[in-house]
C-alpha cells in the first residue's frame, strides 16, 4: 500500500511531529512498504542523523544489516498481530547509526491506522547501559560462579527457612551429596542429632528475634556425610540477600584431617610429656641407685680393707707355724735319717711347701683385689735368675725324666731393672703347672727379646710343654681367677686355679701381655711379654765394684764370727733359728720381746740384731726406734726385720724405723744368711 505522506504533513501531521518529539524514547512511524514516515527527534540522537535523511527511506536501513531479515520478519509478525513482547530478548535488534556505530536497542512496536493506511509506529530505546550493566552482572555473576564452583572449601547457601539453594563442588566432596540432590532440601540433612532435630528451632529463632548464634563468627560444628558419617567441620556464616529475601551463606571447611593432625600432635605432645616424665624417675632413680652405689661401694670397700687386714693378720699367724714346720723339717733332713724317716720327712717338706704357695696365692690375689698390688723397681741379672729357676726345677724334672732347655735367642741384655722376684714368680708359676699337666716330654723355656722405642726391653717368654693340652673352649677364661681347665683333674694335680691370673696381673703391670696356644692331648705353650729397663751403665760401674768387695768378703765369709742377737717371742722360732744360725757358726742370744731386746743391747756388744715385728710388751718398730735413740756403737747396730708381714709396704716401714733389712718368714736359711752377710760387710765398710 502507498504511503499518504500527506497523513502527516498536514495540520494533524504536524502536531503529530510535535507530540513526537516532545517523546523522550526515538518513536517512528514506518508504512506498509517499510518506508519511515515519521522520525522524532528522539531519534535523530539515537541514530545520529536528522529525520529528512531518513523519511522515505527504508526503515531497515536503521538496524544492522546482519539483522534486516530478522527486522522483516518482526514486521511480518507484526502484521499478523503476533508480535514478540517488548523486551523479549530473542528479539533484541541493535541500531545502526549513521556513523557506523551500533548500539543495542530496545523497542515497541504498534499498530494504527492513519487514514487508509495501518501505520506501525516504533518506540526505540538505546540500552547500551543497560545492557553493558547486564553484562557487568552477568560477568561478575559468573566470576562469583567461578569462584564459589572451584572454591577448596565448601560454600552451601540457604534461604531463610533453611532450604539449600547453593551446594558447591567442595561440598559435594565434603558431604558425598550432589547438589542436585541436596538443592530444596532442608540444610539440616548435612547435620547428625542433635543439630538435626533444632537446626529449625535456630533458624525460627532468629527470624523471630534476630538473636545471632553463630553468624558472623566461626566455630568448629560436626557434619553428616550421605553415607551417615560424622566429622568435623569448621563453618562460619555470613547473611546477604538475594533476590530481595534473605539468606545465608555458609562456608565450610573439612576439619578431619587438621583434627586428626592435632590429635596426633596432641599424642606426640602427651607421648613426650610422658617420656620427661619416665625419664625424670629414671634420673632420680639414678641418683638414688648412685647413692645406694655409693653406699655399697662404701661397705664393700670397707669389707675389702676388713678382709685384707684379716688375710694380713692370718697369713702372719699361719706364716709363723709355718715357719716353724719348713725349717724344722729342713734342720731334720740335713740329719742322719732312715730312708723311710727321709721320706716322711720329705713329704712333711713338700705338703708345708705347697701351703706356703697356696698362702703366698690368697696373700697376692687380696693384694690385687685391694689394689694394693705393688712392683719393684731393683736391678737383676736375667741369667742368675734363669740359673736359679733352672736349679730350682732340676731334681723334679730328674724325678718325672722330663727334659728341661733353656734357650736365649739372641743377644739378650742380662743387667735390667724390674720386679725380679715376681718375674720368677710368673715363671715360677707357668713351669711349676708345665710339669704338673706333663707326664713325658719337654720342658722348654725359650727367651727372646727387641727393644721397641720407648727405651725399654720387651723381653719374649715361652714356657713349652709336652703334656695334657688344654681344651679351645676354655683357654680364653684361663687367666681368670679360680678357672681351671678341668676340675675332675683337680683332685690328681691340686692346684686352685689362681696362679695364671695373678701372673696375667703381674704381667700386665710390667705393660705386658700374657697368652697360650694349646691343643689337646698336644702340649701347651704359655707365652708372655714384659717391659723392663735396661741397667744404666753408671749403675753398672758402681754394681761391678760392689761385686767385688762381696766377693772378697763372702769369701772369708765362713770365717765369719759374729755375735747375733734375735728379738723373737715364738718358741718354735727361737729355737729354730738358733739351730740355722749355730750350723751358720753365729754366736746367738735371744730376747723374747722388743723391750727385753732394747735392754740387752744396752748391756751388751751385738754384732747384729734378727727383730721379728710382732711381740708382746714391744713390737719390733719400736723396739727399733728405741734402739736407734742409744749412745754408741748399740744405737747403729744393724737390725733384720724377721716377719710373716708380707703385705706391701711392710719393707718401707722397716727401712723407715731404722731397721737395715729385711727377711720374710718362712726363712729361708740362704735368704737369711745372704742379708747377715750383707749387713756386716756394710757394717764393716
Ligand atoms: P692351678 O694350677 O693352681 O689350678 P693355674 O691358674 O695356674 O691354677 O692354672 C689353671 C688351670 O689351667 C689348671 O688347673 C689347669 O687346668 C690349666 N693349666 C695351666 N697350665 C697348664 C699346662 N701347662 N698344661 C695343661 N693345663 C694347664
């Protein structure tokens, strides 16, 4: 249909016009054929032209050209009076502008007849705004999606009567819902009794009375899991509105396994805690098992003084006897005797002996064992002592037709200086257990030496035999006390299985090391090392000379004609020692006590004084401390301790009182005769 563009280019036309653009929206009036019949001025801002370069032209003109078809069809619909809702978003055209801009346009559309003609009138709304803020929403509505979707802890929003609007994939983990299964339900399924059972009670309460519990703060509740588990979460709350009513946004956070590390924590704590603890009592425990250490220590050590004094004085009274029996048994088989009467007189000499070695065991161990084990430093000559060990053993050798060597390998230094008596005590020992356990054979001593650079001479001995052996399983515990390799063979060999361990003590104190190898049915072989001087060359000097005038005097030692006065209260002794030194061809006389000795040297001449050290009235110290106060030759009389004393430090005691030398009883007549000689040549010199 034509266009009556006079319809609106007439009076009526122009009051048209003018209501139209007093319109604040763009409103045009477009014909039957599409051409703009009116353009307000509304519109002529919107589209950025003037309305005469738009009326009879093609009102599509006005929309972006991709969306013309769909601008025919609108009108098409229009005609039909089927047009879409203003607003409808499915219909949202944009707004070509003359500049080339476009601008997103909302619009109405209407129909009226305008004389003949059905004039569609436009009414067109720019809604960039609008629509950039719908934008904006939208966007940060998604961004909030975003966030709340890929949040790690859990975000649940529920409406004021506590129905789910908002379950987040955190929660469907937490929880084991899906959202879809929890959306529109009641928020207190996520909750165990009795949280359950009130959660509507709180909610009630608050819409009544606004009374805050937990919103707004955080606190640790307890969850409920689909499959009905609980744990602990900790949920803080916030309230919003959305959509114009209220509601609440929970964010949630699995607290199972920070509760589990707490606790675990809390354990190690407790654990700890408890360990101080146990190892506090263990420290007063300590303290105490030190105090009752010390105490015992304390007892033991007095226990141990208590039974070395008592070895001290017992050994004093077995000695004394002993004494006795070995020298008279000695006097008895120098006489003339039946064979039988030897024979017993023999046995009696070597049951006596074999006790004094026992004795002299026990006296050695208690040393060690009350750490009053002492060496001596004395110049020797290594081969005397060899001689007088080889002497010593002969005549049993002879008697078990055992050979007995003796080998130096090398140039072996012979003046040394060490404890000799315990050197031959070790080797004492080892020979005197070598013919014990052998019935055929050998003996064989081998000595070798080297001189490491320490400046002392380690001197090498092996004791060699042919006899029983000793078995592997208890070579290592030999050098132990009271060990021995077989206590059956105990009763055939006697013996008490101390002598080893006091030659490995003895040993180690001259820094050495003590040792066997043995098969059985074999023999053994016992080899120990000791550390000793070497005899300076000075002192060598000084001992040759010495040697000398001994040997000058010992040889008129026979004619030696001294008077000799013993101090000694034991009978057996005194009549003893009388008979030693009348066959020695000393003139005797005896004092029975320290005071009767003091007083007879005041009224007589003594070449020498034998003072044994312990006698009623005065012992033999004081004696000699008496004696040493005498004017003239009496007071430096030379004075011989006689004792069964043998503890250390015994000698020094002596020497200290005055006394010139000492013999050990039981007496050996050699022994005795060696210090009187010694004694008088010092005297005379
Ligand atoms: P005792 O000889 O007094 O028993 P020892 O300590 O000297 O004590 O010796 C301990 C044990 O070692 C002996 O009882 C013996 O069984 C064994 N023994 C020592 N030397 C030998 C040896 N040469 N041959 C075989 N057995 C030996």
């Amino acid at each position: 249909m034509p266009i009556e563009v006079s319809a609106i280019e007439g009076e009526s036309g122009a009051s048209l016009r003018a209501i139209a653009d007093t319109i604040v929206d763009g409103v045009l009036l477009i014909d039957s054929a599409g051409k703009v019949l009116l353009f307000n001025s509304a519109c002529e801002k919107l589209f950025g032209c003037k309305a005469v370069e738009v009326i009879d032209r093609d009102a599509e003109s006005l929309i972006v050209e991709a969306q013309r078809p769909r601008f025919r069809e609108l009108i098409a619909l229009q005609r039909e009076g089927k047009a879409p809702e203003a607003g409808d978003s499915d219909w949202l055209l944009a707004g070509q502008r003359q500049d080339g801009s476009q601008f997103p346009m909302e619009y109405s559309v209407g129909e009226f007849q305008l004389g003949e003609q059905a004039v569609l009138v436009v009414v067109v709304r720019d809604i960039t705004d609008r629509a950039r803020m719908e934008q904006e929403l939208r966007d940060s509505e998604a961004q909030h999606r975003a966030i709340i979707e890929s949040a790690v802890d859990g975000v649940v929003i529920i409406d004021a009567l506590g129905s789910i609007r908002l379950f987040n994939p955190a929660c469907e983990t937490m929880f084991g819902f899906s959202a879809q299964e929890v959306l529109g339900k009641n928020v207190k399924i996520l909750m165990p009794s009795p949280d359950y059972d009130q959660h509507d009670g709180y909610l009630r309460h608050y819409r009544d009375t606004g009374e805050r519990r937990i919103i707004g703060s955080g606190r640790t509740v307890v969850g409920r899991r689909r499959d009905g588990a609980t744990f602990p979460l900790e949920l803080s709350i916030c309230e919003t509105e959305q959509g114009g009513t209220k509601v609440f946004v929970g964010f949630v956070r699995d607290m199972s396994e920070r509760k589990a590390y707490e606790e675990a924590l809390q354990r190690q704590v407790e654990d700890l805690e408890m360990a101080r603890a146990s190892l506090e009592d263990q420290g007063m425990e300590m303290v105490l098992l030190a105090e009752e250490l010390a105490a015992a220590k304390e007892q033991a050590d007095a226990a141990n003084a208590a039974k070395s004094s008592f070895l001290a004085a017992m050994s004093h009274e077995i000695r004394t006897p002993m004494t006795g029996i070995i020298g008279m048994t000695r006097l008895l088989l120098d006489d003339k005797l039946t064979e039988d009467q030897r024979d017993q007189a023999q046995t009696v000499m070597d049951c006596a002996t074999t006790l004094l070695s026992l004795l002299n065991d026990i006296l050695d161990l208690s040393k060690i064992e009350a750490g009053h084990f002492e060496l001596d430093r004395q110049p020797f000559d290594l081969k005397t002592l060899l001689e007088s060990t080889q002497r010593l053993w002969a005549g049993r050798m002879d008697e078990k037709g055992l050979e007995f060597r003796v080998i130096s390998e090398g140039d072996i230094p012979q003046r040394l200086v060490g404890d000799a008596p315990r050197l031959r005590q070790v080797l004492f020992n080892l020979i005197s257990n070598a013919i014990k356990f052998t019935d055929s054979g050998y003996i064989e001593v081998t000595l070798s030496h080297d001189e490491p650079d320490d400046g002392t001479v380690a001197l090498h001995v092996a004791v060699r035999d042919t006899g029983l052996g000793i078995d592997a399983a208890v070579q290592e515990r030999l050098f132990e006390k009271f060990v021995q390799a077989d206590r059956t063979i105990t009763g055939t060999y006697g013996g008490t299985g101390l002598g080893l361990a006091i030659c490995r003590n003895i040993v180690e104190m001259m820094d050495g090391t003590i040792g066997l190898e043995s098969k059985l049915g074999e023999g053994s072989t016992f080899t120990f090392t000791v550390h000793l001087a070497r005899l300076s060359k000075s002192a060598m000097i000084v001992e040759a000379a010495e040697d000398e005038t001994a040997e000058g005097e010992d040889e008129a030692g026979a004619a030696v004609d001294a008077r000799i006065l013993l101090a000694e209260d034991n009978l057996v002794n005194q009549s003893l020692i009388r008979s030693l030194l009348q066959r020695l061809g000393y003139e005797i006389e005896i004092a029975n006590n320290g005071k009767e000795a003091v007083e007879a040297l005041r009224g007589g001449a003594f070449d020498l004084v034998l003072m044994d050290s312990q006698m009623p009235e005065m012992d033999g110290v004081t004696a000699t401390k008496e004696v040493r106060k005498l004017e003239g030759p009496a007071g430096s009389v030379p004075i011989i301790a006689l004792t069964a004393n043998a503890m250390v430090g015994d000698r020094e005691r002596y020497l200290e009182a005055g006394m010139n030398d000492y013999v050990p009883k039981p007496i050996e007549p050699e022994l005795l005769d060696a210090a009187i000689r010694r004694c008088l040549r010092a005297k005379a010199a």
